[in-house]
C-alpha cells in the first residue's frame, strides 16, 4: 500500500456554504474545503445536544475518498474552529475511526473521558494549540 502524498495546510483554503443543511441555521456554519480550486470535503460547525453535555457546538468533517490520508482534516478541523470564533468545540466519533480522531487530535482537540459516552468525545479550546 502507497502512502498519499502529504498536502501543504497553505494550499488548502475553506470556502462558506450556505446554511440550509445546518440544525441551527441561526449560528451554525459549514465551509467547503478546497485544494488547488477543487472541492475536496467539507467541514461543518452546528449545535446539537444530547443528555450528557446539553446543546454545544459540534464539528463535523468530510474528505473527498481521493483525498483522505494527506492531512487535509487535521487543518480543516483547526482552520474552521478559529474562523468559527467559538471559544469551545466538540467533536463526536467512532471509536473505530481513527483517522478523524488523529486529525482532531493533531488540531488541539482533547478526549474528554467519561464512562457515559459511547463514542469518543474531544474537545477544542480556543486556547489549544495544534501541534505541529
């Protein structure tokens, strides 16, 4: 198996969507994610609650098949939460989806450990810093 080539963050920008695919078309926000002027995935920041940690804010990303494993996630996960100037953000995954949990993690989300979740749950912090 070939590794993907590994995308420059600075050749990637995200684009608005409009609102109409959001929850709370009041302040939720998506971007479409672009490489080199092609659509390759989106990224979507829209509130939802659920009993353990009442409404919050929720990322959501999608990367485009032939695109996925170039790191194009971890910089849209760290691009869309400082554009969404909130100061906290969650994200919700699979366990087994390790490659969005690795991307988040890369960005400066943080697992949030607690026995209720059935998925895992982490958490951006305006403060949190991507590692590099």
């Amino acid at each position: 198996m070939t590794m993907a080539t590994v995308i420059d963050p600075s050749a990637i920008e995200l684009k608005p969507g409009s609102g109409q695919m959001l929850n709370d078309k009041q302040k939720g926000k998506y971007w479409h994610i672009m490489y080199q002027e092609q659509h390759v995935g989106k990224v979507y920041i829209d509130y939802f609650k659920n009993e353990i940690l009442g409404r919050h804010p929720a990322i959501e990303i999608f990367i485009n098949q032939a695109f996925q494993g170039r790191q194009i996630g971890r910089f849209a996960y760290r691009k869309a939460c400082e554009e969404s100037k909130l100061k906290k953000i969650y994200m919700h995954a699979r366990k087994s989806n390790t490659a969005s949990i690795r991307a988040a993690y890369e960005a400066g989300f943080r697992t949030i450990e607690n026995p209720l979740f059935k998925q895992v749950v982490m958490l951006w912090t305006k403060s949190s810093e991507a590692v590099k």
